[in-house]
C-alpha cells in the first residue's frame, strides 16, 4: 500500500488585512476510507464555513495506523484560521505547517495547539512565518495579479515583464532580507512536469530580476508544481489562478 499523503492549503484570515481576501479551503490526497474522510471534511466546513471548503480528497489503499483519521480530523480547529495563504501536508504522521501569521505568540499558539490535537507519536514541523511589512509591500506589488508564462514554456511574456517590472520596485525597497520565489502551476499534466516547470518558471523570475539589480545571494528559488492549489482546477479559471509565482519574504541575509 501507498503511504498516507494529505495536503489542506489555506486561506487568508480577515485578521490579516494585508494579505489576499479569504478564499476556499482546499484539501487534496488521498485517506484509507470515507468514514475518515467525511469526518475530516465535516470539521472543514464546521471551522471554515461549507461553502469555503473544496474537497479533492480520494479514498484508496494507502497506509494508516489505528486513529489517524480521528486524529487529522481533530487537528483542524480555530486555531488554523490565524493561518493566511499555506497549507497543512500530513505524510504518514509527519505534519508540516506552512503559512504567514500576524504574530510569533500567533505562531506558536497555533503549533502548540496542532501538536496537542495530534497527540503522541506524530512530529509537527513549524513553517509558519510572521507577517511583515515588506511581505505586505510585496503581496501590495503583485496585488493578486498573475506573472504570465508561454503555455508550458518557462518564457515569460510581455505581460508577464510587465507585472515583473512592478514587483521589482517592492522587491528594490525589502532591503537585507531573503526573498523566495515559489512557482506554482494547475494540475493538468504529470505532477513530475509540473514540478519541474514550476521550480523553472521561478527560475527564470529569479534570472529577471537579478539582471536587473537585485542581489543574487537575496533570491531563492523553489517549484511547488500542482502541491498548492488557491483554487479548484475543476475550471479554466481555477487552473489559471493556480499558474502563478509567489514571492516570500524570508529573514535578513
């Protein structure tokens, strides 16, 4: 049997006026029944709202010990709603967290309070980061637009340079600080080419913006491929807001 992957991308909270307007919950992979399954969408839609949450979840012949679905299920609570524009990914009992939250007591409230839910014999690592100033003078640049690409090229076009030229100003006034270019692409295809077109799209972002002034050292680069999803693919829509770049501030170099 395949081992357990989940993944359950998040939206902005209203508490963080900087970032994007919330919008739907997406939970995607795969769980070992749909008893497991319904219960753990019924907590989304209890703690999000039915209307936000977009289910992508399979039932399959995957790998899971006794109560892991009641465990993942109990994880979800109010405390993930202080979490803006990331994602949960449950691998196994391995749990990630990922996202931007408006404080460090914030922060750790929300890794505590997962950690505590899980209980003993799972491991949560803690990627959530605060929300800044220059995060928020970035998110302000792209202003939710989307940095296009030729279809299945890692080319940007006119228009795309032209968001790009934007967001290089922001990016010019976040000084001393890391910032990570993250590609993200829909789910059409391989998930192995959409990663690898991801990781080069933001590749070729990064090779933009570095001709133009801005310290290599400062940019990093990763490809997401189809793993995070703001938007149902079920629609042309949804798939095109899922082709994007996101820009993340990191630490001071």
């Amino acid at each position: 049997m395949k081992r357990m992957l989940l993944i359950l991308c998040l939206v902005a909270p209203a508490a963080l006026a900087e970032l994007p307007v919330p919008g739907p919950v997406i939970a995607s992979g795969t769980m070992p029944d749909q008893a497991g399954k319904d219960a753990l969408l019924g907590r989304l839609r209890e703690v999000y709202g039915a209307g936000r949450v977009v289910d992508q979840i399979a039932v399959g012949d995957v790998a899971a010990p006794a109560g892991w679905s009641e465990r993942v299920a109990a994880m979800v609570g109010p405390a993930l709603k202080n979490v803006a524009g990331g994602q949960v990914a449950v691998e196994g009992n391995s749990v990630s967290l990922r996202g931007a939250v408006a404080s460090e007591e914030v922060r750790s409230d929300v890794a505590a309070r997962v950690a505590l839910a899980l209980g003993s014999g799972f491991s949560v690592s803690d990627g959530l980061h605060v929300a800044v100033q220059e995060q928020a003078l970035l998110d302000a640049a792209l202003a939710d637009r989307i940095i296009e690409f030729e279809s299945g090229r890692a080319t940007l076009t006119d228009a795309g340079t032209a968001v790009l030229d934007q967001v290089l100003v922001a990016l010019r006034e976040v000084k001393g600080k890391r910032v990570e270019v993250i590609g993200h692409t829909d789910n059409s295809g391989s998930r192995a080419r959409n990663l690898a077109l991801s990781q080069a799209r933001a590749e070729a972002v990064r090779k933009y913006v570095v001709a133009r002034g801005i310290r290599p050292e400062l940019i990093s680069v990763s490809g997401e491929g189809p793993d995070r999803p703001v938007a149902d693919n079920a629609s042309a829509e949804g798939r095109a807001r899922n082709r994007r770049i996101e820009f993340k501030v990191l630490t001071e170099a």
